[in-house]
C-alpha cells in the first residue's frame, strides 16, 4: 500500500469510477459503499441512462453547501477544527494493489475539546430528521456503514494507521448536529472490510481488463432503494424503473377507487377534527393544572373529588423514563453487540402535514 497526497482543483466533480491513463482503476472514497457493477458501468463509459433529476441534485448541493456550516458549529463547541480549503482540496490518494486506487477529499481533521490531543479525521453528513436518529440510535457503522468505510480510508491515506474517527452529523429537518467517534480498532476493521469489498472489483479487472461488456455481479436487486436512483437502471435492470413506477401508481389491492374530490373531503374532515382535538388538549391541559395547583395547596399526593358520573381519585403520579446516551453506547461496544441490544421496529403511518 502506497499513501500520496497531493493538491488537485479538480475537485468534488469527479467521476465515481474511472480509469487512469495507466490503466489503473480509480474509485472515489465517498463511492466505496456504491454497488460495484454501477461503478463499473461509470468506469467503462457506459451511457447514463436515468439522469439524476434536478431535485435530487439540489438536495445534494445543499447537503454540500451545510458540511462547513457544521464544522464551525464544532468549532463553536471548542473542537480544534482544521477544514479543508474547499477552493483548492487536498487529495488523499490509496493505491491498494497493481490495479487499484481510492481517492477522495477529507472535510476536516480535528482534535476533540479539553480531552483531544492527536487530530482525527472528521467527516461530515448532512441527514434529514429519520436518518439522523436512525444514526444516533444505531451507530455509523450500522446505519451508514459507508460513511465509515470512505472516513477509514482517509484516515489510512492521511495517517498511514488506524485512529479514531469523527463522523459529524447535520439533521437537515432540525438544524441540530451531534457527533460519533468510531474507535481505532473498529475503523480498522471497517478498513478492512471495504478493501475486501473493492478488491472483488479489482480482481474483476484483473481477469478481464477495463471490459464495457463484462459486468460484475450486481449488488442490489430491483426493489431495494439503492437501484431506484442509480443512474444505470435501465442498462441494468430493463424496464424495472416503469414497473416500480406503475406500481405506486396503481390502486391498492381491492380497494374502491378514491377521487380527488373524496381525498379532499376526508382531508377537510381530518383538519376539522384536528382543530376539535386541539381544543379538547387546551381544555384538559387547563383542568389538569388547576387540579394540580388544588392538590399541591393541599400539601397531599392524593384526594378523591365528587365527579359528574362518580367519585375519582385525583393523585401525582410519578414517572421515571431512562435515558440512553446513544454516543457511549455506540463508542463502547461493537455494532455486532449492538444489534442484539438496539433492535428495529417498523411500523407504516399515513401522515399529514
Ligand atoms: S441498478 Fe442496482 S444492481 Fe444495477 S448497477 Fe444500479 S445499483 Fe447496481
């Protein structure tokens, strides 16, 4: 393993995959955790053939624009942040065998408040508001796990070992940031688990040569969310974009078919109960307090109250919820003891809003 870093002004526009002038093969850090045949199919020149759309490419040059914005949050919490110069980044470069190298720019190195003493790679994220506490709940390297493999690689390229890593995290929805160290031996591990991830693709390579026609195994199937926005849908899965696009559109099971003007009577429906609710809500919040205020005047915990229907008990009542501080947990045990501890749930809802 060979380590370079050098300045580049080709900056954050680069390819996911390509081809150097020597052959070599050349991943983007941040595209480690991409499905290999859509790498390949990038590398090789295949046409795009489901362009990005331009919502999906302002949520992601927004998503940009907020990495410095959390970065002087750190700062303002007393991180000693050195950020990387956007305008001219340095490139941390990996060649990881004859065929192979990860490149990719750090955001920042920085050295945590009063306890820090060496500086570790951070890495930013902008999140919306379920990813965010699906992160903080789960921990990086189950939740994003790529995010931990493309920060390990920076860290091997700027340091040449393992060290502790940063991943700082933006939820978008709630403008609030917090922060997740991964401890060395696991960013070793992550380490590891991504170059036995990218050295599958480059023993492709290896036996086939930069071949357009000869594709890797494919990583994902249809259904999963990974080959919705991938930009080689359509070479690779023929007609699965219109089939799961048909599918949102059709009418569920035997259901009668709703029209718009039905949708808008039961959404008036729902507005008007709401308002009810809300009213209901003030009335109990304002009877609850005046009880309270009653009780406490007493000096008891507990009374009975001639009611319209019958006699009730009117009593404090003491409630004791747990906090979890998901940072400790996630930086002491290891994402395998983990999953037995903090275990999914999910549940589907119609909200409106
Ligand atoms: S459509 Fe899915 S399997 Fe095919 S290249 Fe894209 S991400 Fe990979």
């Amino acid at each position: 393993m060979t380590i370079t870093i050098e300045k580049q002004t080709d900056v954050y526009s680069r390819p996911n995959a390509r081809f150097d002038q020597g052959g070599t093969l050349e991943i983007r850090a941040s595209a480690v955790g991409n499905c290999r045949r859509a790498l390949w199919y990038e590398a090789t020149g295949h046409q795009v053939t489901n362009p990005r759309s331009d919502d999906s490419i302002t949520m992601l040059e927004a998503g940009n624009a907020l990495e410095p914005v959390v970065l002087r949050a750190m700062q303002r919490a007393g991180w000693d942040i050195t950020a990387t110069d956007r305008d001219n980044p340095q490139m941390v470069s990996l060649r990881l065998g004859p065929t192979l190298v990860v490149s990719g720019h750090v955001d920042a190195a920085g050295v945590a408040p009063i306890f820090g003493n060496e500086p570790s790679i951070v890495e930013v994220k902008t999140r919306g508001p379920e990813a965010y506490k699906k992160w903080r709940t789960l921990g990086a390297e189950r939740s994003h796990p790529e995010s931990v493999w493309q920060a390990a690689f920076y860290t091997y390229g700027a340091f040449d070992q393992a060290r502790d890593l940063v991943i700082a995290t933006l939820d978008t929805g709630n403008r609030v940031w917090d922060y997740e160290v991964i401890p060395a031996h696991r960013v070793e591990r992550a380490f590891e688990q991504a170059c036995a991830r990218l050295g599958e693709l480059a023993a492709h390579h290896l036996v086939n040569g930069p071949d357009p026609d000869v594709l890797p195994e494919r990583d994902f199937a249809a259904e999963d969310w990974q080959c919705k926005p991938c930009p080689f849908l359509n070479a690779c899965l023929p007609g699965s974009a219109a089939v799961s696009e048909e599918a949102e559109n059709e009418p569920a099971g035997d259901t009668e078919p709703v029209s718009d003007d039905d949708a808008r009577a039961a959404l008036a429906e729902y507005e008007q109960a709401q308002e009810m609710l809300k009213a209901i809500e003030e009335d109990k919040a304002w009877a609850l307090g005046m009880l309270r205020t009653w009780l406490g005047q007493r000096g008891e915990q507990k009374a009975r109250l001639e009611g319209r229907e019958k006699t009730r008990t009117v009593g404090m009542v003491k409630n004791t919820r747990y906090n979890v501080d998901h940072k400790r947990l996630n930086s002491m045990l290891d994402p395998e003891a983990r999953a037995e501890i903090v275990t999914e749930n999910v549940s589907h809802y119609l909200r409106v809003s």
